[in-house]
C-alpha cells in the first residue's frame, strides 16, 4: 500500500488519543503500546518485532504516545 494510505496517521492519531489517556492514569502505558503495535501489523504496516524500536510503526507509537502525554486526560468526561 501507498503512504498515501493513511495508516500511519491513523497510528499516529490513536496513539496521541490513547497517550493522553496513559497520562491522565486511565489506562496502562504496555497494554496501550502492545495493541497499537498489534493492530499496526495487522494494518499491514512494519513489525517491530522484526525492526525493534526503530522500526516506523513503533517509532510513530512513541512519537504519538509522547505528544497525548503532554496533554493528559483525567476523565472520559473531559473532551
């Protein structure tokens, strides 16, 4: 598939939205990171399994978990 696809901003998004979560103690960092990159393979996208951290799909997970961090959400109230 293309880049032009959308998969990787879609990563992208779900990451920063789940990110902010982590942050405000509604979920768990592992679990969050462990599904996105679940669902990023199965998207079709790199695994980092293969690649390791450095692999684009995971460094999208950090980069978007990093940015919903900065911005945590302490309620499902709180959009």
């Amino acid at each position: 598939m293309s880049a032009e696809s959308g998969r990787n901003d879609a990563l992208n998004f779900a990451a920063y939205k789940m990110g902010r979560l982590v942050a405000g103690g509604l979920l768990d960092e592992h679990d969050v990171r462990q599904t996105l990159t679940d669902a990023a393979v199965v998207a079709g996208l790199d695994d980092p399994a293969r690649g390791g951290k450095h692999s684009s799909s995971a460094r999208t997970v950090t980069s978007g978990m990093q940015a919903g961090m900065r911005r945590p959400r302490t309620s499902l109230e709180d959009r």
